[in-house]
C-alpha cells in the first residue's frame, strides 16, 4: 500500500535525494524478507533503496547519521539493540522526532541461536520493552513497531514461528557493505554503489555505530540521488505487504556463514572471521 511521502512533509530542495514513498506494511500473521537469508524480499520497483542502520543508538555517531539523512530528506528504519536504547533514549527520540522508523534487534545484541528458546524470547522481549520506554516513555504488550532484524541474521524455524504468531515482520537484508569490516569511508561507498548498481533495489544494512558509515552517509545520499535512486520508508500500516521471489537457484548466503562460524571447534572464529552484523 503506498502513500505520498509529499503530502506531509516539509518542502525539500530539488536537489536533495528525498523520500520517494512510504510503504505501509501490515505485518498481520508475521512475514520474513531480505535476500541474504530468506527467499524473498519486499516488491521494490528498479532503483528503489529502503535504508535501514542497525545496532544504535550510539552518541559518537548516531547524531551524524540523522544529521545527513535529515540533511537529504531521507527517512530510514534504525533496529535498535535495547540497552544503547536505555542508555540513550534522548537519541532514540531524535529519531522519532525525525520520522525514522524504531525497529527492533533485541537487548544485549547475542546470537539467538546459541541461547535456549526461552531466553533467547526474553532477551527479545525485553528488546522491544526498552526501545519502547525509550522512544515513547512507556511500553505495552506488543511492540508499538513490530519489525524486528535477527542479530547476525541468526534466526531459528521456531523464533521465526513464534515472532510470526505475534504478527512480527522479520526483516534481513538485501545487500550490504560488510560496515563491521575494517574499511575507509571511501571503500565503503564505493562497495554500497557496486552492489547496488549490480542488484538494482534492495534492502541496504548498515550500522550506525560505524564511524566509516556516519563518515561516507552524505556522499553516498549524494550518489545515490545522481544514479537516480528513490528511497522508500518503511512503516507499519495496513497494507498486505508485496513480496518479491528470489531468482531460481537461491541460496541463503547467511547460512552458509553461519554455518562456518557456528560450527564447533570452527577455525576462524578467532581469527577475525566475522557475523554479518557483530558491531561489539
Ligand atoms: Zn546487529
């Protein structure tokens, strides 16, 4: 279901990148998307991006990130981790003053498979709780957002089942930089447009804990305005969502990551062999 982003919004120079559109998503009976772990994604038309950061709220570079995202009148999903939200609720509220969407991506940030099924659901659950107190002062029984990004994108059948019964939307991704690599600001912009150019659309993960990522944010908006990308917010709504099918042959290249850090006694792990997503 789309909605104008104009309507509502501010005016925003010609020359900025801007919103493009809203996409209000129903989550009703859960749905799980991002072609790096799940064969699907959302239906987004050619050179349609939706931005998302994961792991914040983070002082050194969270400001930074809303500052160039408000600076091209683009609207992103944040997946907050639930302690940096307790320990910042002021930058949670930046956010939401800003219009980003408060996503979920559970307290303390462990890889849910390794924990039993109980806690696993806890550390979830207390997730939602703490980025909820932060973002509106309060929280109920259900996430306000009910979008939620697995840490590591290390899902189980039965979280998936159980978050889905909760009409929870599991969001992975599309296309990254690998931003909890060691790079410049440079390469990594230059990896994001690679990528991008390559796959067309997509669900872009980034993290705003990373310094290179707060630093190449306001070229690659830059960029992506003169490649004539659009980007679409994403929103809770009413409208069933439209997905998208991955092409024949998919693989989920999660799995195959971790299956190789997972694995007992797994050479590497200590050796600087990285999650998608392990920002601590
Ligand atoms: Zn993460």
């Amino acid at each position: 279901m789309l909605r104008p982003a104009a309507a509502t919004e501010p005016a925003c120079p010609a020359d900025r990148l801007g919103t493009e559109r809203v996409l209000a998503l129903s989550t009703k009976g859960g749905f799980a998307v991002g072609l790096k772990s799940y064969p699907r994604s959302l239906d987004l038309a050619d050179h349609e991006v939706v931005l998302t950061f994961d792991d914040g709220p983070w002082p050194k570079t969270t400001p930074l990130v809303l500052a160039a995202l408000a600076h091209e009148c683009v609207r992103a999903t944040f997946f907050l981790i639930g302690r940096n939200a307790e320990a910042y609720p002021n930058l949670v509220r930046r956010e939401l003053a800003q219009g980003e969407t408060i996503g979920h991506h559970t307290y303390s940030h462990p890889i849910l498979r390794l924990l039993s099924e109980t806690k696993a659901q806890e550390n979830i659950e207390k997730g939602f709780v703490a980025d909820d107190k932060a973002a509106y002062g309060s929280a109920g029984a259900a996430p306000k957002v009910p979008f939620f990004r697995f840490p590591g994108f290390a899902d189980t059948p039965t979280l998936v089942h159980w978050l889905e019964s909760r009409d929870i939307g599991i969001f992975g991704a599309d296309l990254w930089a690998a931003d909890w690599l060691n790079m410049t600001p440079d390469e990594e912009r230059k990896v994001i447009l690679a990528r991008l150019d390559k796959a067309g659309r997509g669900i872009l993960l980034l993290h705003d804990t990373k310094a290179s990522t707060a630093a190449m944010l306001p070229a690659l908006l830059r960029d992506l305005k003169a490649r004539g990308y659009k980007i679409v917010d994403i929103v809770p709504g009413d409208g069933r969502p439209a997905f998208r099918n991955a092409p024949p042959g998919w693989k989920s290249e999660i799995e195959a990551i971790l299956a190789k850090l997972l694995a007992p006694h797994a050479h590497g792990r200590k050796q600087g062999a990285h999650l998608p997503e392990s920002a601590e």
